[in-house]
C-alpha cells in the first residue's frame, strides 16, 4: 500500500514538471519572423525557368531553435503546377536572422502541355505558396503561411522574315538562286538556328523542296541570317509549268516552315512565304531580213545583208562579237566579223545592217539574171556571237548562228 502510493507522487511530480516546463517555455520562448525577401530569376534557357524564393526567417530568441520544415506549391494561371519539402535538419542561432533559399524550377515542356495556349504569351501569373513549421513542441502544431505572387517570362518562339534575293548565275539553260531569310530571337538568351523546311514554286508549280539546319546558335535579342540555294533548269520548269511563253520572268514562291527542338514544342512552327519573280533568260532572235543591191556593175556587186536582232529581254545586252559566213545558192558571198556591233536595248529588234562587195565576174553575171528573172535565192550562214550585259549573275554568253532561208534580191 505504501509503494502505490509512493509510485502515484511520483507520477504526479513528472506530470506537474512537464506542465512547468511547458508553460516556462510557452512563456520564454518568442515566435520567430518570417518573411518572403524576394523571388529571383536563377536562369533560364529552351528547357525552362529556375527561380529561388528567398525566405528571411528571424530568430529573436536568446538561444538556438531548429531548422523549420518547409511546404511549398507553385500555382500557375491558379492552377496547382509543382510542389515540394525542405528541411535542412540544421539550427538557426540565437538572435539572428537567416534567408532560406527555396529553389524551383517550371519547364517549359510540362508548362505548354499543362496549359497549350500559353506558348502564344510572353509571361504567364504564378504564386507560390509557402507553409512553414518548426519542430518544437510549443508550436508543433502551427503553420506559418507565405505567399508570393509574379510572373513567368516565357519561350518566345524565332520569327522568319524575309531576307534578299540574289542571282549567282543565270544562262539561257537556267538560273541559281540565293534566298535569304532572317530568323528573329526575341528571348534573351541564345537559342539554336531552327530546323527550316522548304519548297520552292513556280507559277504554281512546285519544283524543288528541302530542309536545312545550320548547326549554328542566335544571340540573345538578335537576328540570324541564312540562304537558301536554289539551282533551276528552264526545262524543268517547262515541264513542270508547260511552258514558260514570251515573258521574261515567271511568278514564284518560296515557302518556309521553322520548327525548334523544344519538349513540349514540337508541333508549334512559324511559316513565311516570300513571293518573287524568277527571272528567264530569252535567247535573242537572229534573223534575216533581206538583201537589198545598192550596186550592180559589170564586174563588181555592191549589196548590204539586213539582219535583225531582236532582244526579247527586259535589260540591255552588248554583242560582244559578230561571226558570219553568209552562203547564197552555196556561193561564199561575205566572211568576216563585224566590227562596231550595237547595243540591244530591252525588248527592242535592232537592225544591223551589212554592207557586202562582191568582185567575182561569174557571181555578177549568175546574180544579173536571177534578179532579172526575179527569183529567190537560197542563203545560209554559220558563225557565232558573244553577249553581255551588266544583269546580276550574267557573264559572257555564246551563242551559234546557224540560219538558212529564201529571200529576194532588191534593188
């Protein structure tokens, strides 16, 4: 009887002492501050955005209390985005003030997938929302909440915009082509030159497609440049179109996609279409117009060959040179070159003008009767000219001559 009653004074002095120690430590201990510092950009690339919350927690106490537990949510657009627990397991010393970092980090690939329509913004709303307790027994049971509310920058997807176009080399059997284009970084840090597809048309036709990636990177806020080769043949043109007619130049278009490597993004891509004019090259028309006798003695001829060359070009070209070997019924009538050739204008038929003297006694009387009888003459002639011109991408261009036909001799 007496050791129940000793085991009972003994339970009710711990029991007393824990309510002591309980109330003593109620009644010293100071609840710590809290305070949200600031939430800090840490970086951000193609993949998404790091953030640091920085928490001030405040110690006034005159001795050290532990570590506190930290429960933290991110909410995107209102909605619950990512979450998670820190708890260092250290001490925060007495009458001192500590900033706890809180990192976080929100991709961009769960970001677009969660919410589809923000890859059309530049920043999106987030808060995040922060429960703090402290392992002690006194307030074991309280939470302190903190929130921070801002805003998210965002990929910004490159733009294309058009760049120039320039003519490497064109001929009377086709034309290459460099089409330039820009792609425009808004975001501020670099990205990778995008994947750009491509297809190249003419008159609604299309002829050529491709794809090029330039393995190279865009500067932040900056502008990168790139050509697109394009190497045609006239007759695949014509046989793709049917025909290329009397125009010297022919509608095309040059239609881009871009698309970058980005989780998430894969689907979103910018197009461009850059309208043009291709330019065709039109093969001068060489032809006689006729031969008119400007002497006729007994034994001397004097004539002048009228030919014609019509430039069926929108710019001007030079002859460079003007090789003849006129035949008339087979007979050598003139062989040479000329001398001073004119200039073609665009889209202009010039007359050249030949003047010819022929000594030979038995030409002179063969050519008497055929004009006295008032018949035609067959005529041929081979040679070649030279063109020029000061059109971008055109360098000297040969062409045969090769004519056959009937005229009258005129006096």
């Amino acid at each position: 009887m007496q050791t129940r009653k000793s085991v009972i004074m003994l339970l009710a002095a711990l029991l007393g002492l824990s309510v002591f120690s309980c109330q003593s430590l109620s009644g010293i201990l100071q609840e710590p501050k809290l305070s949200v510092k600031s939430v800090d950009l840490a970086g951000i690339s193609l993949k998404g955005v790091d953030l640091i919350c920085r928490i001030n927690v405040e110690n006034p106490n005159g001795f050290d209390i532990p570590f506190p537990k930290i429960d933290w949510k991110v909410f995107v657009n209102e909605a619950s985005f990512v979450n998670g627990i820190l708890n260092q397991g250290t001490k925060i010393t007495k009458r001192n003030t500590v900033t706890v970092d809180v990192p976080f980090s929100v991709t961009y690939e769960g970001l677009y997938k969660t919410f589809t329509s923000l890859w059309e913004t530049k920043e999106a709303a987030y808060n995040i929302a922060l429960g703090i307790s402290f392992p002690l027994p006194v307030l074991q049971d309280k939470v302190y909440n903190l929130d921070f509310s801002g805003v998210l920058p965002l990929l910004q997807l490159p733009k294309l915009s058009p760049g120039s176009i320039r003519i490497g080399k064109i001929d009377f059997s086709g034309i290459e082509l460099a089409c330039g284009f820009n792609v425009d970084n808004p975001n501020n840090f670099p990205i990778p030159f995008p994947k750009v597809d491509w297809e190249y048309g003419v008159n609604g036709a299309t002829l050529l497609t491709s794809s090029i990636v330039a393995g190279k990177e865009i500067a932040a806020n900056a502008k990168g440049q790139a050509d697109i080769n394009v190497s045609l043949k006239y007759e695949d043109v014509i046989k793709a179109i049917g025909s290329l007619g009397n125009s010297g130049e022919a509608k095309s278009l040059m239609s881009l996609v871009s698309s970058l490597s980005v989780p998430g993004l894969e689907d979103v891509k910018d197009m461009l279409d850059i309208p043009g004019l291709l330019p065709i090259l039109q093969k001068p028309n060489v032809a006689v117009k006729g031969i008119n006798i400007k002497n006729l003695g007994l034994q001397k001829l004097e004539f002048v060959i009228n030919w014609e060359v019509e430039n069926k070009n929108s710019f001007a070209m030079d002859i460079g040179k003007f090789n003849y070997n006129f035949k008339v019924n087979n007979n050598n009538w003139a062989q040479g070159f000329l001398e001073t050739p004119p200039k073609l204008k665009p889209n202009t038929k010039t007359a050249i003008p030949l003047s010819v003297t022929i000594s030979s006694l038995d030409m002179v009387k063969d050519l008497v009767g055929i004009i006295s009888a008032g018949t035609s003459v067959n005529y041929s002639c081979l040679g070649d000219m030279s063109l020029l011109s000061d059109f971008p991408g055109l360098d000297k261009l040969e062409l045969p001559l090769n004519l056959t036909g009937s005229t009258r001799l005129v006096r």
